[in-house]
C-alpha cells in the first residue's frame, strides 16, 4: 500500500484501510471466551481497544499506572455497554517491582490470558531515569513490557494449550524505529546523558520492541506453543502519547492527514488477529 493510498485511507487487499475503525475491524469477531490485557488501556489507542474489546465480548483488564484514570475510563465504558468485563489493575512499567507486583496480581485473579497488548509507552521524553536506574524511555517502552511478557508467559501457554485457541501477543512499536541511534540500540551508552536524544531514545526503544517480537516469535515456533507474536506501527494517531511533542506532532499529523484523526483509526487489523 503506498503513501497516498495510507493518507486517503484507500482500502488494501483486507478490505480495510487506515481510515478503518477498530469497531469495522472487529465487526464479525465474538471475542466472548478471551482474556486480554492492555497496558496503558485506559487512554488513547489503549482506550479504543479496551473499549471495543469489551463490545466484543471480550475480558479486559486494564493496566495502568493512573488508577484513577482505568477506573474512569471503564466506567466511560459502562455507560455504553453496560455487560463490559472490564477489571483494572495497577502498573508502572518504568519500575520492575512494579511489574513484578501486577503480573502476581494478575495470577492471584485465576483467569486465563488469551491476549497480551503491550500498548503502553512515553515519547519523546526530557532525559530521566527510571526507579531502576534506567533510561525512562527504554525502561518504559522496552524492558517493562519485556519482563511483563515473559512473567505471563506460562501462563499464555498454559491458555493456549488448555482451550485450543491461539494465543496472541502484540507489541505497538512504531515506524520511528528507523531513527535510531548508528548502533541501532545503544547498549552501551543506554543511560549516557551527553549523547541523548529523545527522539532516537524512542526509535530505540522501538526497534528494541521489534526485536523482541521477532525473536519470541522464533522461540514460540520452535517450541510449538500455539501463540503468535506480532509488532505493529499504528499509524500517526494525535493521542496524550504526543504530551512533549505537541506542536511537531500537530504539524506533522494536519501535513499529511489535514487534520488530527480520532484514536479509532489506526492498525487494527493485526490488533484485532486478522494479520
């Protein structure tokens, strides 16, 4: 599909296009026997799957870090679709303990994990690091969801084997991981303050979330679990994630779409499993 075709949101080979919406997408899906969870699902792109997710049948938990925010958000749900399962959970990605803690909590609830959407992240952020001692961007965007898919892991497998449907694990990474620093991941000068950017700092982050879906998903095959793994660039969606780059953004977004598009468009089709 080429660049006009993304901006008019021409309809490719799918029948769906970028200006396709998460409900169009998932309109013959029953999602009324899946467990899912979504990071940051309480706003923005997270939001919208939560939300349609939840139209769909599906049991959604959401994981943020804003408790306030989830409880909310779910009860914006509510008032629309009064039968939504929707739970909420605490997590800040950008601290391993906390990870730690929500995993165990997730665990203690006894339900089954069908589906794991790492869709929570920061961008373009001033330089910081984390509770860990970790660059804030990497720490968020890369390492938390990175040690949070593979706490759950077992338990994805154990899903997958027990009622027969493919588990799915979906990280949103982004077209920005082709700017990057020159090594790609600077593993070496991670934390290193004189040569950040903020915005190769997310490209790294980025790519960091590309290749750990390759790489689970090369493992997941060999081993043959009935999981799939996926990473996906949503789109250019003006959504809170945009907070330190308003203005760019805004430019950027009304320069090649006219104006900002609602959070319902985006890549659904591998969200919603039909890629």
């Amino acid at each position: 599909m080429g660049m006009l075709s993304l901006i008019l949101g021409r309809p490719g080979t799918s029948g769906f296009g970028s200006a396709s919406t998460a409900e169009q997408v998932s309109d013959s899906i029953d999602a009324a026997n899946l467990t899912v969870i979504i990071t940051g699902g309480a706003s923005g792109i997270g939001f919208e799957t939560t939300r349609v997710l939840a139209l769909r049948g599906a049991h959604v938990i959401i994981a943020a870090r804003n408790i306030k925010a989830a409880n909310e958000a779910k009860q914006l749900i509510l008032k629309t679709n009064e039968t939504a399962k929707i739970d909420v959970l605490e997590l800040d990605l950008s601290a391993l303990k906390s990870v730690e803690a929500f995993a165990d909590s997730f665990k203690a609830l006894n339900l089954p994990l069908n589906i794991l959407i790492n869709n929570a992240g920061v961008m373009f952020c001033p330089y910081q690091l984390s509770q860990d001692g970790i660059e804030m961007q990497f720490a968020t965007n890369h390492l938390g969801h990175f040690y949070l898919t593979n706490l759950l892991l077992d338990k994805m497998k154990e899903t997958a084997t027990t009622t027969g449907i493919e588990g799915r694990i979906v990280n949103l990474s982004s077209i920005a991981h082709r700017y990057t620093y020159a090594e790609g991941i600077n593993f070496d000068k991670i934390n290193d303050k004189n040569s950040y950017s903020d915005k190769k700092a997310y490209g790294q982050s980025k790519l960091a979330n590309i290749l750990h879906a390759n790489e689970l998903s090369r493992r997941l095959k060999e081993e043959g679990a009935n999981i799939i793994v996926n990473s996906v660039h949503p789109g250019l969606i003006m959504t809170d994630l945009m907070r330190h780059s308003f203005w760019q953004m805004r430019s950027s977004n009304n320069l090649l779409c006219g104006s900002a598009p609602r959070p319902k468009r985006g890549n659904w089709e591998v969200l919603f499993g039909l890629q």
